[in-house]
C-alpha cells in the first residue's frame, strides 16, 4: 500500500473511531474461537450487555429460479454483490462501511458469530448503513471437514446470535473455509433456515494482504454483471481499494448491491 493510501485508511478509521461506531469482518484462514456465551445475552469484550435489537434484518432470500447454492446473479443485468467475510477490527470496518455508503454502494455482510459476540453493537452498524447481514458460521471452523451435529451447531448458533441481535437469522449462510458447501452443510444450512448457500464466482485474495493495488485489480478484471465477489472486513488493503474499485465498476455501468438485491 502506498503511504497515501495508509494515510487515508488510517484517516478514516480514526474518524469512524471518534464517532463511536462498531462494526469488523474476518479472515477465512483464522479461527478465532474466543469462547461463547451459551444461551444467555451475548456481551461486548468490554463487558458491556449488548445493545437493544437493531432495526431487523432480512429473513432469508430465497430466489426462485436460482439453485440452492448460489455463485452469481444474473448476467444480463447491471450490478453485483460485494460480499465481506464478517470479522476483525472493528475500526477498519467502520471505514470501510463508510466509504462504501459515500458512493452510494451497499454491501453483503456474512458475519461470524462469536465475532459478534465481540463486537454486538456492528449489527446495528450494518442494517443502518443500508447493507445487508448474514451468517458466517459461529467459529469459522473448517465446515465441509465437521461432523453434520458439529456442522450443525457452528450454522444454528450464529444464526441465534443474528435472531438476538436483529430479529432475524439473517439473509444468507455462507460457509467457512471453503467456496463451495458439501451437500451434506447445504441440507444443513436448509434445516437451520437458509434456503440457499451464498458461494461467489470473484474471490479478490484480499485476505492474503497484497496491497491494495493487486485486491483493486483482481476484482476489476474478474467482475462482470452478476458477479459475487468475495471480499473482507478488517483488512486496511481491502478498505483502500474500495473506493477505486466502486469507479471502476461505475464507469462500467455497474452497480454495488446487496446480494438480495442482485438475485431478486
């Protein structure tokens, strides 16, 4: 990253800081189990009891028409879906948040639950910008390699942290660690209350931290219409290349949606 862009990740960050907002993403080769709450309230790492219920989010989508596990949207149209993995500090993805909701872009949220746990107050960060939330799985644990009753419990979990904090489970599942669901997690993911798997056909490799400039081109020369990009909340590289990468989709004639959006 250049020392321009350091400064103006930086510069935003501490803007979001002072405003006193929440929110955070992850990354898929962590797994950071820092322990659950059980059935009871879950509490900030400060130790604080979490918020009042944000406005509600989404039920899940469901897309007729569409396969149970979605990679894309449609191709004749004119947006996509940038999705970020839900986990890590919460400073940066406060300005990422910010600099998406300056251009007008919203965005797909798949969080990890015992991120929320954490970080309970990034809920209601998200629904308010207008973006969409969904579920990454309690632990990221590698889900596709779990005992279905491990598996199991990883999915309904998180989506009873998401019910606590907005009412609803959520828009989405996505799994952890992998790109594709087993039949075995989508069955799964069906009985806990997601009729669809959320995939994506654009993986920006912007967990691997390679700068800004690499995450901004890998993006604009894979996206095309319909296209769900996977990306990360957490990382300064990814809140850099934001901005560049919503113009050069702009000037493509295309749009930064929710993944709803996109398929329905």
């Amino acid at each position: 990253m250049t020392s321009l862009d350091r400064r103006s990740v930086l510069r935003a960050a501490a803007s979001a800081a002072a405003a006193g907002a929440l929110v955070a993403g992850c990354d898929p080769h962590r797994d950071e189990d820092s322990g659950t709450v059980g059935g009871a309230p879950s509490r900030s790492g400060a130790g604080q009891a979490s918020p009042a219920p944000a406005h509600a989010a989404r039920p899940p989508t469901r897309a007729p028409g569409l396969p149970v596990q979605i990679e894309h949207g449609p191709r004749e149209g004119h947006a996509v879906a940038l999705t970020f993995h839900g986990s890590g500090d919460p400073k940066l993805a406060t300005a990422l948040l910010g600099e998406a909701e300056r251009a007008g872009a919203r965005v797909t949220v798949l969080a990890v639950g015992d991120w929320l746990d954490e970080q309970p107050a990034m809920a209601r960060r998200i629904l308010d910008g207008g973006h969409e939330l969904g579920n990454h799985t309690m632990h990221h644990r590698n889900i596709c390699a779990l005992p279905a009753a491990e598996a199991y419990a990883e999915i309904s979990r998180c989506a009873d942290r998401l019910r606590t904090l907005t009412g609803s489970i959520g828009s989405w599942f996505r799994p952890s660690q992998t790109r594709r669901a087993t039949d075995l997690v989508t069955g799964l993911a069906r009985r806990a209350g997601y009729p669809h798997v959320l995939s994506y056909d654009v993986d920006s490799l912007d967990a691997n931290d390679p700068g800004a400039p690499a995450v901004q081109r890998t993006v604009l020369d894979s996206a095309r219409p319909g296209s769900v990009v996977s990306l990360h909340l957490g990382h300064a590289g990814t809140v850099a290349a934001l901005p560049p990468i919503l113009d050069g989709l702009r000037r493509r004639g295309l749009r930064a949606v929710t993944t709803t959006e996109l398929v329905t």
